[in-house]
C-alpha cells in the first residue's frame, strides 16, 4: 500500500469510531491512550485468528491434540529433549510447544491457565498448583582453574559466600534457593553480575569475575572445553528436585494427562 493510502484507512477508522488514534504532528505521529488501546486489542485478535489457523492446520494434517509446556533451563539442556523425543516418536498426533522459561514465569502462567504443563524447580511457589516428581539436578560450584576453592573437599554454602557471585537472573529458581539459605543465616550473596544464559556466566566466570553455582549435568561438557573446574557441593540442598506442575483440578484434557504420566514414567526408569 502507499503512504497515501494508509493514511486514508487510519483517518477511515478514525471516523468510524469516533475518536483520535493518532496525535499527528509535522514529521511524526504517535498512538493516543485510545490508540494504543485499540493496537493492544487488535493484536490480541490477529494472534488468536493466527492459532486458530494454526489449529485447523494441525486437524488437517491429522494432527488431534496440542500441549503447552514451559520448563527452566536446567530440564531444557538436561532431560527433557531425549524424553519428548520419545513421546513424539510414539504420539506423532500431539502437538507439544514447549518454551525454555524461568520457573517463576512457568508458575505464573500455570497459575493463570496459559500453559497446560511446567516443569519447574522445587522451591517454587506451588499456590493453585498440583505437582509431582520428575527429575534430580545436582548443583556444583563452578570456579576458575587456580581458583583457591578448587580442591576443597568439605565445600559448604559458607564458602561460596565469603567469594564474588555470578548469579543468574532475577526471578531463577537457583538465585533464589541461594538468597535463602544466605539470609536463613544472616547473610546475603556478593553478587557481582548476572546473566541470562549458563553460557554466559561461565564465560564471566572463566575471567574471572567470581563463581557460580549450577546445574553439574547441564554445564559439564562446557566446562571440559574451558579454563574452569567443577567443585562438588558437600550439602543436601545442592541436590535439587525438579518437579512436573499443573494447575490445580482436573486436567486439561487427556493428551496432557498421558504427557505427564509418560515423563514421570521415563523419570524412574
């Protein structure tokens, strides 16, 4: 379309509501309250008619059911995709879209229906969830090669406070398990940076900005291939449970409820 005729349908649309969706000056133009409200609006339309498109398709192309799964970081990069590469290969009828997130954010969108499945880390919150066991991560101590924490054999959360800290972002299960064991003892974490991805805190790590605690199964090819080394962590919260959450009732439909028995399943095996 040309610029004339844009202008032309906005000043249409306009018209037809009855109220100014642009405030309009010499070089530029921005969205009024109204404006914004209605982009929010229709945003949320094309979105809904682009799944529901997409829904038809699936039905078409002999696809019956679909799942939406949000899991953290650490079932992402460790268990989940040999597990839902199972599932797929027995159950190429189902759908599943999962998306990396934090457990925080997967809590929430349990909480408020978005999603019908999470996997999360245990000392989420579990308000108007129902949760069962899936995996076990076990959290070491990643330092610098030289660091004077490297042969410690009786590594305790003491030791890692009195050290700089990169943590990962706010809102992860791990900084948090840490900010409560600090506090628990009248301590905090001397956190120095944070980042978003394992990668990029080893990274800062191996410069040597400070140590972080992580997941061993998801960091330990990394690790193998830099200047840094794994220090196990001799205490029981170092071992963490990953539990499969849903919102609290009924479940959604039967596919979501033969996902989740099939992962807890593959869990134990």
């Amino acid at each position: 379309m040309t610029l004339s005729a844009v202008s032309r349908r906005l000043s249409d649309l306009e018209q037809l509501i009855g109220i100014a969706l642009f405030e309009r000056r010499f070089r530029s133009m921005e969205l009024t309250p109204a404006g914004h409200a209605l982009l929010a609006q229709a945003q949320f339309i094309v979105s809904a008619s682009e799944r529901l498109a997409g829904t038809m398709t699936d039905f078409a192309q002999g696809i019956r059911g679909r799942i939406r799964l949000w899991a953290n970081t650490s079932a992402v990069i460790q268990f989940l995709p040999k597990d839902l590469y199972a599932y797929r290969s027995l159950y190429k009828e189902v759908r599943i879209e999962m998306q990396e997130r934090l457990s925080e954010d997967t809590v929430r969108a349990l909480q408020a229906g978005d999603i019908d499945l999470g996997i999360v880390a245990q000392n989420c919150s579990s308000v108007g969830l129902e949760k069962t066991e899936y995996r076990k991560d076990q959290l070491v101590l990643v330092v610098p090669t030289g660091h004077t924490l490297q042969f410690e054999k009786q590594l305790k959360l003491e030791h890692i406070l009195e050290q700089q800290y990169v943590g990962t972002n706010e809102g992860s299960a791990i900084l948090r398990l840490l900010s409560d064991l600090a506090g628990a003892q009248g301590r905090s974490l001397r956190i120095a940076l944070q980042a978003t991805s394992f990668e990029a805190i080893l990274s800062l790590v191996e410069a040597g900005h400070g140590v972080s605690v992580l997941p061993r199964a998801a960091v330990a090819t990394a690790v193998t291939s830099r200047q840094l080394v794994m220090v196990p962590i001799m205490e029981r919260w170092a071992v963490r449970q990953l539990h499969l959450a849903w919102r609290s009732g009924s479940l959604p439909n039967a596919d979501v409820e033969h996902l989740l028995k099939f992962l807890h399943e593959r869990a134990v095996i």
